[in-house]
C-alpha cells in the first residue's frame, strides 16, 4: 500500500519535471538531434538535385579518405587549433589572473578584453583583412618604418594560417578569460590568507591554490575552445578569397564541408566530411575526459 | 555515473555539431509568397527575388508601372546578395517554397529547369524582340522557361589621364594584344606603384580569360557540352597571354594583390591604366568621382578575332507558386518595350529588348558606353553546361594555380581539361 502510493506520488513529481524541460528537450529534438541523424544519413547518400538522394553505402567515406583535399584539409584543422587552444587558454588565463587582482580601471579592462567577444566575426574579418592587406594594411605599413619588406600575410602559404591564428586566438581571449574570472572568484580568500601566514611566494600560491581550484573551469573553457577551434569556419570565409593562393593551405574541414554543401552542390560528400569531423571531435573530446582525472580537482 | 557523463559529452557534441549540421537540411526560407488579406480588398503580393542592389530602382519602377496596371497585384522586391541568393533559392526548391518570380542566371537555369521548378512561358511575350542567343540560353527543348531581361558584354577602361600625360592616343577598334601590351609597358611604372594593364584572379573568367580564349579561337566547353576545351592549343595560348601579363611583361599588378583588392579599387585609385570590366559595373563607375572625370570604355583588343564574352539574365516565375498567374502576369510585362525602357532609364543594365540599347546609352553620358552594345555583333555567349558548379571549382582551383605561377600554363590546363572531362562525362 505504502509503497504504491510512493510511486504514484513520483510519478506525480517526475511528470512535472518532465513537462519542465520538454520545451529544450523539443528544441534539442528537433533542432540539433534530428539535423545530426540526417547528416548521418545524406552521408551514405549521393544526393541529386533539391533534395533527391539515392543510397550509395560507404561510397563517400572510401572517396573521402582517397582525396587529398581532406587530408590536407585535415591538417590545416589540426594546425589551426594546436595553434589557436594552448596559446588562446594561456592568455586567457594569465589576463584573467591580472584581471583578478586589485587593480585601478579593473572594469574598464575587463571590458576591453571582452569586447571582441561582443563584435560580429564578419565585422572583425574585415577589419583583421584591412590590417594585413600587403599594400595598404597597417601592420606592413609598421614594418615599413623599420625597413622591413611587404609580407604578404593572408596571400602566402606560409603566413597565411598564423594570420588566421593570431585572429582566432584574438577573438576568443575575451570569452574564455571572462569564464576563468568566474572561476576565480569562486576560490575563498581565506586559502590565501593562510598562505601569507605561511610566507609562501606568489608563483607559488598560483601553482598550489589557483591552478588545483580553477582546474575544473579550466577544463571546461579547454573543451570548449578544442570544439570551436575544429569548427573554425567563418574567418576563412571572410578573409580568404576563392582566388587566392593560400586557399589549399588554411581550408579547414567546415570550409570543404562548405565548399561540397553549397558550391557544388554535392551534399551527399560534404555530410561525410562533417561526419568524419564530428568522430574527430568525439574522439578528442573523449580523451579529454579520461584525462581530466589527472590533472582536474572537484573539490 | 559514466552513462551520465557520456549523455552530456553526446549532449554537448551535438549542440555543436548543430552549428554546422542546421545549414544542411534545416532551413527556413524567408520569401515565399503570401496573400494579403488586408484592407478588405482582394489583393495578391507577389515576392520577386534579385540579386543586385545598383538595380534595385530600376527594378522598382517596373514593378510600379506593372502594379500601375493590375489593381490588386503588389511586387514586393527583395535584394539578396549574390552568394545567399543562390543559397537561398536552393533551400527555397527544396522546401517548396520559391518566391513567385525571380531572376535567373545561367549558371544554375538547367538545374531548376530539369527539376520542373520554373513554369514554361509560352505566350505574352514576343520573343523575335530579344537576340536569339540569350532567348536560346533560357530554352529548353523549345520552350522558353524565362524572359531575357538584359546582356552584358566586357569592354577595356582605360584612364584618360595617364595616357594623356604620356601622350598616347586612347585605346580603340585596331588595337590587338600584343599593341595593348606595348602600351601598357610604357604606361607601368614600379617605382610609383602603377601598372598598365591589369589581369585577375582566378575566379574572374568572364572578365577575364575567357574573353582572350575565343578571341583565340578556342573555348571552354564544346558545343555539344561534352568535352573540355582547356587542352585545346588556341585555349592554352589565350591562357598563356593572361598568365604573362603577371609574370613575363610585369604590366599587371602581381598576383597577390589581385585577389585582396578588387580590379575597380585598383583602377579608381589610378594604380591601374587598363582593365577589363563588364558593363554591369558602368553605375559603379559613374558614381564614382575619380572614374567619372579620368575614365572612359573602348572594346577589348583582339587576338586572331574580334570576340567579348556576353550573358544575360531571365526573368522566371516559379512553377510551385500559389500566385503563379499573377506572377505570371508580371513577368510578361518585364518582356515589354515599356519595362525595357523604364530598365534602360535607371541605368540598371543593357535592356535585352530590340531598339531598347540606344535610350540606355543616351542615359549614360560620362562614358561612350556604346561600345558595349557595338560588342555584341561578335560576342561569344558565357559557356556554361549542367555540370557547370562543379567543374567552376574545378577551374578556379587550376587557374589559381596557373596564374599564380605555381604550375606551368600547358600542364594545368590538360590537368584542368583531363578533370574536366570526367565531371562532363558524369552528366
């Protein structure tokens, strides 16, 4: 008797909490998790015009790893983040320390820093392209004062992705740095207060009560800044031209992906470029998870 | 505790993998059509697409004198630009929901065509008006499926005043390459940062190698649509002549600078004594300062034969429109003398109407844009086929390569016309 009206009474209490978050359960249905199966799908797909496809098995997959364009396309992507994430989260954690302390017109630059955060990618593509434009650009114009040649920085292979770094690692400082201060601020002063009592050096209550405490939101702004960096897209789009010689040597995997989706309209291929970017990004994710216990603290 | 975890690395792997995936299969077109109840009168909108702003008035004024006409009937002109346009529109086929007219361009007409997304137009309008290769562009096993709306042909600016200060005579009908070459040898100077005939990037072939091919006597895809012409030795000559520009007489800008900075900034700025640009850049030009008192148009040098590249938009009306009469309807009347006229006033482009050219010419006096119209006589029509966005990639990627100097201009091209032919075969 007694447990039967338990369970009516649980029943009563999860269907509400199951009303609760239908709406995002919905949302996520419809928009996210729907989206991925028929990418899955299209994958195994060839598809014909507006939207008539016919089954082909693993067809695209066996072309994928055949062409060299995804292969370097690969590359690139790899390239991109192993320049944008240890670099990106550093900065990001070394302001957010500065940015921590008591400082005057601490405000103001926690603004500053976060600024880009608020600008639109394409409103900074194209101020970042008038900044290096090889003739007109002000950083060529800066090396110019002392002698230095004209790089040419978006249309040489060579510099071309550290370009696309400096923009990537640029425009997510803000983002991250903000997550970090949150995290900082959740450490209790009074862990610092012993270690003055203590005598110990500053280096030293960085490395054994900031670094330990904020771990957990570090790992979290690590994964995240992983994903985006494999996803980086719209900086591509907006400061690479279709003609422009450094093209096969930035494109990422979401360009080509692009490229396959809506320029050639092939978006049979272009779902098994995504696909194989998303077991990437899975594959990453997941390493990242199991070695979180190594170096992350919960409390 | 680990099912847990892996729910959310799921949960968070697909929130953003959305981000890439929503572009492909869900997308909500804006557009359509929709009846407007309001007012209490009967009364239809219909949605018509374009592409360009510059003829956004021009465009407007049909719609007025049409809307003038047909009590009940609104034209709501929407400007998309032109790579969301086609994106647009692809989405819009696919979910059934096309705006009632838009414009067409050939390089995706086949495609909408096969698929029965654009309505035949077999009456209201008098086709004998328009010159036959742009109404044959638009025509699929003799039915026409839009309604020619304008033409563009490539002419050579030049700036006035550099040749004046050199004492040059102009450019004009008994120039040829190798004399536009010699000329603009005098014309570039290093030192300054000027140069005297500009080439471009890869992705500018209509403005570009594409004219120097069928002055050659080759071309780019053969007639019957089934075999590349890049391994044609007249193809590779032409190629070779745009490709030397850049590297053997150094009279264009090199090819870096080409690609960040579009052919008229450079020539705006007087960095530049000559370029190719097609005639749908004259409002461009005109309102601009510099150009409207240093520049003016002549036809482009010839090689074996005089020849320019010329295309042309259509006018067409979804076969899924729930207004298809009104649309219908209006379309027809874009095929009018009186719609080509209001076209020709606007400077929108050059109307494709018999007898409409000579009132847009008159309405441009800066430039002697009547050298555009005199290029059609011997204009060769923009090649194009089925397959064409795939082998357009295709073409980019070599050209880039080619012009850029990193791969020989003999070898790119039978690479180029090799890849090409398989895309071709897979029609």
């Amino acid at each position: 008797m007694k447990l039967q009206k338990m369970k009516k009474r649980r029943w009563g209490d999860l269907g509400w909490a199951y009303l609760m978050i239908a709406p995002t359960i919905l949302g996520l249905l419809v928009l996210n998790i729907y989206p991925v199966i028929s990418t899955i799908y299209l994958s195994f797909t060839k598809t014909g015009d507006f939207g008539a496809s016919s089954f082909t098995g693993i067809g695209n997959y066996t072309k994928m790893f055949k062409d060299p364009e995804v292969l370097q396309a690969t590359w690139n992507t790899f390239r991109y983040t192993i320049g944008v994430v240890p670099v990106g989260v550093l900065l990001a954690l070394f302001f957010a320390v500065l940015l921590n302390a008591n400082i005057k017109g601490k405000t103001l630059f926690r603004t500053i820093y976060f600024l880009p955060v608020v600008s639109t990618p394409v409103a900074v593509a194209m101020v970042w392209r008038w900044l290096y434009n090889t003739e007109f650009g002000l950083l060529n114009y800066l090396l110019s004062l002392f002698g230095a040649g004209p790089v040419g920085w978006l249309t040489t292979s060579r510099y071309a992705m550290f370009s696309l770094i400096v923009v990537g690692i640029w425009s997510t400082l803000g983002y991250n740095m903000v997550l970090l201060l949150a995290g900082l601020q959740e450490i209790p002063k009074t862990f610092y207060e012993a270690a003055d009592i203590d005598g110990a050096s500053p280096i030293r209550k960085f490395f054994f009560i900031t670094l330990p405490l904020v771990s957990p939101t570090l790992f979290f702004v690590l994964v995240l800044t992983f994903i985006s960096s494999l996803q980086m897209f719209d900086f591509i789009y907006m400061m690479v031209d279709r003609g422009n010689v450094a093209m096969g040597s930035v494109q990422t995997l979401v360009f080509l992906f692009y490229k396959y989706a809506f320029q050639i309209y092939d978006r049979g291929y272009a779902s098994a470029i995504v696909v194989f970017l998303l077991a990437i990004i899975l594959a990453i994710t997941a390493l990242q998870m199991h070695l979180q216990k190594k170096w992350v603290h919960y409390d | 505790m680990k099912a847990k975890k892996l729910v959310a690395l799921f949960l968070a792997l697909t929130l953003t993998l959305g981000i890439t995936a929503c572009g492909n299969s869900s997308t909500t077109p804006s557009g359509g059509s929709q009846t407007n109840g309001s007012g209490g009168g009967k009364g239809t909108t219909i949605t018509y697409a374009i592409w360009d702003k510059n003829q956004e008035p021009g465009m407007r004024a049909i719609a007025d004198a049409f809307e003038a006409q047909n009590p009940g009937i609104k034209v709501k002109v929407e400007v998309t630009g032109w790579d969301e346009y086609w994106t647009k529109l692809e989405a819009g086929a696919t979910g059934g929901v096309l705006p009632d007219a838009f414009w067409m361009h050939i390089n995706n007409f086949r495609k909408y065509a096969d698929a029965a997304m654009l309505e035949p137009i077999t009456e209201g309008v008098d086709m004998s008006k328009f010159p036959e290769g742009l109404v044959d562009l638009y025509t699929v096993d003799g039915t026409s499926y839009a309604v020619p709306k304008d033409f563009d042909t490539i002419g050579l600016w030049y700036n006035k005043t550099m040749f004046d200060e050199k004492g040059i005579p102009y450019p004009d009908e008994s120039w040829d390459w190798d004399k536009a070459i010699e000329v603009a040898k005098q014309l570039t100077d290093p030192s300054a940062g000027v140069f005297g005939l500009m080439a471009g990037h890869s992705a500018e072939n209509q403005q570009g190698f594409y004219n120097l091919i069928f002055q050659n006597g080759g071309h780019v895809i053969s007639e019957d649509k089934k075999s590349s012409g890049y391994d044609l030795p007249e193809t590779i000559e032409a190629v070779q002549v745009w490709h030397d520009l850049i590297h053997e007489h150094k009279v264009s800008p090199p090819y870096e600078t080409l690609v960040e900075s579009s052919a008229s900034n450079l020539f705006t700025s007087g960095r530049v004594a000559m370029v190719m640009l097609g005639s749908w850049m004259v409002t461009e030009l005109k309102n601009n300062e510099y150009s409207a008192a240093n520049a003016d148009v002549a036809v482009l040098p010839q090689m074996k034969q005089r020849a320019t590249v010329y295309n042309g938009l259509g006018n067409a009306v979804s076969a899924k429109s729930p207004n298809k009469e009104a649309a219908l309807k209006f379309v027809q009347f874009t095929g009018t003398e009186e719609a080509n006229l209001l076209q020709a006033e606007h400077v929108s482009a050059i109307p494709a109407y018999e007898g409409t050219q000579q009132p847009w010419i008159d309405s441009i006096t800066t430039f002697n844009v009547g050298k555009y119209v005199d290029m059609l006589e011997y204009a060769y029509i923009y090649p194009t086929s089925k397959t064409r966005p795939r082998w357009d990639v295709a073409e980019n990627d070599y050209m880039r390569q080619i012009l850029s100097g990193q791969l020989g201009v003999e070898e790119g091209c039978k690479a180029l016309a090799s890849e090409m032919n398989a895309i071709l075969a897979d029609e």
